[in-house]
C-alpha cells in the first residue's frame, strides 16, 4: 500500500524516497501519515472520501491533504479518518453514516472538516461506525452508531456530536474496533 502499484507484499517495502515521516495510523483500506514539517498526507481507497484530497479517487501512493503544516496527530478508523492540529482543533473526514464524524450530521466529507470549535482535544481513534476522543482535561468523549452502546453513555442511541462519557477526567488513550471501545 503507498507504493504506487497492486502487488501483494509478503515483507515490508518502504513507501517512496522520503525519510521525513513521524507518524501514520492504517484503517481498514486507507492510511493517513504525518510528517515532521507538519503536513498530512493519505493513500489507499477512497470510496468515502477518507484519503482526505477532495475527492474520491484512490491512491496508490501517497496525496498531500490541504496545504496546513500545523497538524500533531493522526488517527484513522473504517472508511473515515481524524488529525489534530497543534492548537488542539479535531478534523475528520471520510464516511459519516452514523454521525462517526462528529459534525452533527450523517453526510461524508472528503477533506478534514473542523468537529465543533475547541482547542484541547488530544487523542482520537476511530472504531467502525463510531468514534471516541479525549481532551487536555482527561476526560473521553464519543459519537456514531450505539446500537451495542459502544458509546459509552449507558444507552443505545447513537450520536452525531461528540458526548463526554461519565465523569471521569483521568482518561489518557482511547482506541476503537469494530463494535467496541478500548480506554485507558
């Protein structure tokens, strides 16, 4: 994957000339990387939008996203994807059928769409149709599909802006799976 062509891998093969990478996070068929000047940059299918440039056409390698040079982090789940800026802004984009975007609203968006407008988010993970964050403040939040109460909120009704989850504001990492959520 990345590396502009079809073929199977059976061992790893480095994705173009450049050494200047500091993360990536792999989803289900698409992978979102960062690098250390503060670019992101996304590859793989794009049926939903989740690479991220505009459009919906795939990527066999890898497309800068925008033209921002401020995003810290990156984090990518079924078919969608998120960043954090180094100001604490949360982005998402990619498939939004549950509201697993958090925009308050259930349309896909194929490039980063601001969730709300705060500053101090600091983990984000997507699960399949959901998707879970934490703040500076320690404490988690979630939205999407809750048909299993993956959400975390002591229902079954899913959410398409972001819930605190309980009280608690001792939260440091969140992930997500298929119909589950993975906090510490």
């Amino acid at each position: 994957m990345g590396v502009n062509d079809r073929t199977n891998r059976s061992s790893p093969i480095q994705v173009g000339a450049l050494t200047n990478w500091s993360s990536i996070s792999i989803g289900a068929y698409s992978a979102v990387a960062l690098k250390t000047d503060g670019t992101l940059w996304g590859w793989g299918l794009n049926t939903n939008g989740q690479v991220g440039h505009s459009t919906r056409t795939n990527r066999s390698s890898p497309v800068q996203i925008g033209s921002e040079t401020n995003w810290s982090k990156v984090a990518t789940g079924y078919r969608k994807s998120f960043a954090i800026t180094s100001g604490g802004e949360l982005y998402g984009w990619g498939e939004n059928g549950s509201g697993q975007l958090g925009l308050n609203d259930t349309v896909d968006r194929s490039s980063p769409v601001q969730v709300g407008a705060l500053t101090n988010w600091s983990q984000s993970a997507g699960g399949n149709d959901h998707s879970n964050h934490t703040k500076t403040d320690g404490t988690l939040w979630s939205q999407g599909s809750n048909t299993f109460g993956q959400l975390g909120d002591n229902s079954t009704v899913s959410k398409s802006s972001p819930i605190q989850v309980g009280a608690e504001t001792n939260w440091s990492k969140v992930a997500g799976s298929s119909k589950s959520n993975h906090v510490l």
